[in-house]
C-alpha cells in the first residue's frame, strides 16, 4: 500500500505531512487524537484506494507533522486542513474524519463550506453531555502513561522525539479538558450531506449521535454494534472485525457516490 504522492506543505507557519493514495474523487481523512493517518484509515484506504482520491493528513502535533506551542483547538485544525488543501490545488473534496478528527470536519464544514462536497463524521461529539457518563472526569486524571501504549509506539515510529510525543499528549489532553460546548448553529448552519456513524459502546452515547443527526438537515444515521472505531479500523490490541468494518465502508462508499 504506496502512497502516489506524499510530503510537507507549509501551512499557517508549520510544515504538515499529507499521503495521497488512488485517484478519483477526493476524499479528505482526517485521523483522530493522539493518532495519525494510517492508524485510523489503513482499513479505509485499503479499501477505498481502487475508487477514490484519498488524501490523509497528519494533523498538528501529530505523525509527521511539525509541533506549534500554542493550544490546540478544533478551528485551527479546520483552518489548517483547509490551507493544506489550497497548497494541493484541490478546490472540493469529501471529508471522513474519526474522533477528534470528526470534530475537525464539521468545523471545516462549518468554518470553509466552499471546500465541502459532503462530510463523514464518525464518533465525534459537540457538547460534553454526549461523552459517556465520567469521561471527562476521566480526561482530568489523564497522565502520559495513561496514553494508550500503541499510540505511543505509533508516534514514535514516525517521529522519534521523545519530547514531541509528550507535547503530543500535553496538547491534546488540554484539548479535550477544557473543551467548551459548541452552539447547535456549528452543526445546523451545515447544508452539505452528512452521515453520522458511531458505536453503541462508544465513547459518545449514541443519544449524541443521533442529537447531531437532527441538527444538520437531511443528514444520514448509522449506529454500529462496535466500541470506538471498531467499526473502521482495528481494536488497540490489533483485532479485526473484518465483516463490520467492510460494512462500514461499503455503506460510507454508497453514501459518497450518491447524488443528493
């Protein structure tokens, strides 16, 4: 699995690391916290590779991509991913981004509308009521051990600077600590297609899933027996559930040929 393209684009005073596999259609992938692009999309691009343009990006902080010394926020990763796609000359794209990264996505839907054909947005929330029960009392403990350990050696293998993995879980926990409720108008000012997809033993209740469904007009509902992203891409201790995930894609590929 060779990327066709791959590399560093300056954007918004940092150097971020893109792959471009397939042609086609573009599709944006945009990788959750704490991850990067094949961590997430390996299964998707597998996949999808043979049928569509897939750009992956590594977010700032992480993968490849260079390190910025202020707070990470949700509109700065939008901005940026946006920046990044003028660098590459791509005028209108899809978006899948799981996690965090859907969070990316709907505020680039929100922040860029021109750039967007239509979104993916797979276990990401807007209000912190959605997380599951504790969560966020979770995240105040959160200690760099406490990182998930393949996290840890993923970075590493891309990046090996200590120090950088730690400012990767600094940023990113601050991120989500001092997260602040989004108003419903980031996600009802949305007017492209949009299919939400989460788990029902997800880190976001699926009563959450469905409250962000209702908020962007037309929008498609998919709620999968699976735990966070289990449905996409492998589990942390490396299992595959090939049938759902296959599933998934299938219906994400549907869903992206339709004409709305």
């Amino acid at each position: 699995m060779n990327p066709i393209e791959k590399g560093y684009k300056h954007v918004n005073g940092i150097q971020l690391y893109y792959e471009i596999y397939g042609s086609g259609k573009p599709l944006v992938l945009i990788h959750g916290g704490g991850s990067s692009i094949l961590y997430d999309f390996k299964e998707v691009i597998e996949r999808l590779q043979g049928k569509f343009q897939l750009i992956g990006v590594d977010l700032q902080n992480h993968g490849r991509s260079e390190h910025r010394d202020i707070p990470e926020t949700f509109e700065q990763d939008a901005d940026d991913v946006a920046a990044l796609l003028a660098e590459l000359n791509i005028h209108k794209a899809a978006f899948w981004g799981f996690s965090n990264g859907g969070n990316t996505v709907m505020q680039t839907a929100h922040r860029h509308p021109g750039i967007v054909e239509k979104i993916v947005v797979a276990s990401a929330f807007f209000k912190r009521n959605g997380m599951m029960d504790g969560f966020f009392e979770m995240m105040q403990e959160a200690t760099f051990e406490s990182m998930p350990e393949p996290f840890k050696i993923n970075f590493l293998n891309l990046n090996p600077d200590f120090s950088k993995l730690e400012n990767l879980f600094d940023k990113d926990s601050k991120r989500m600590q001092t997260f602040e409720d989004w108003g419903d108008e980031v996600l009802s000012s949305i007017e492209v297609p949009a299919l939400f997809i989460s788990g029902d033993k997800d880190v976001m209740k699926p009563e959450h899933t469905v409250e962000m469904w209702r908020l962007v007009k037309g929008s498609e509902l998919m709620i999968v027996p699976a735990s966070h992203g289990t449905y996409m891409m492998a589990d942390f201790d490396g299992s595959l559930n090939e049938d759902l995930i296959n599933f998934t894609i299938k219906k994400v590929e549907t869903f992206l040929n339709q004409h709305h």
